[in-house]
C-alpha cells in the first residue's frame, strides 16, 4: 500500500516500501543511498546511483544536500524505499543544474536509505 505524507513545504513523500519504523536518521549522520531523479514534468530520468550501481553518500542536514532531500530522507527510516517529490523552490530553484534540470523544475527522486553510517 502506498502512502503520502506531506513533510514540509514543497516535499510530499510516498511510501513505496516500509522501512524498520525504529531507526530514523538525525541531522549530521552520514547516509548511504540509492535514488534515481526524474523531471515532474515528462519522466525525464537526470541521474542514477542505480544505474551507476555506486550507492550516495552524504552527510544529512547540514545542506550538503537540496533542501527536499534534506527535508525529506530526514523522515525515512532505515531500509525504507519512497518516492520524494520536491518542488523547484526545495530543489534547484531558478538556477536549475547540470544543463539536465531545467530552471524551476519540479523533481521526483525514488530513494532509498541503505545505511546510517
């Protein structure tokens, strides 16, 4: 079953697979992730660790990161899978990135938390 939650201004979050419900992460743990980041507005896939089959990893809310992941992963317990859908304001904004997310650009990330690290 599918479940959406709306974490902060510009994240809403669907669950695709259920975490350990016990083990969340905290601001300035290191994460290691897979995602998969597509434009809202066709599909359009811009970037892959799955693809690449190399897991990301990060530091969580310290804004090494957009303000959705931050906002949003945040939220995810240890081994969940979910989609995040970030709007342009929580994701690249105006300035848009790479020459592959066009400015102001909503995004949808397929994420998920392999690991506190």
């Amino acid at each position: 079953m599918l479940r959406s939650s709306r974490i902060a201004m510009g994240v809403t979050k669907t669950v695709i697979t259920a975490g350990d419900n016990a083990t969340f992460p905290k601001a300035g743990d290191r994460l290691t992730m897979h995602y998969t980041g597509t434009l809202a507005s066709n599909g359009n896939k811009f970037d892959s660790s799955v693809d690449r089959g190399q897991p990301f990893q990060f530091q969580i809310g310290v804004g090494q990161v957009i303000k959705g992941w931050d906002e949003g992963v945040i939220q995810m317990s240890l081994g969940e899978k979910a989609t995040l859908h970030i709007t342009s304001d929580f994701g690249y904004g105006a300035r848009g990135a790479g020459g592959v997310i066009p400015p102001n650009a909503d995004l949808n990330f397929d994420v998920e938390l392999l690991a506190i690290n």
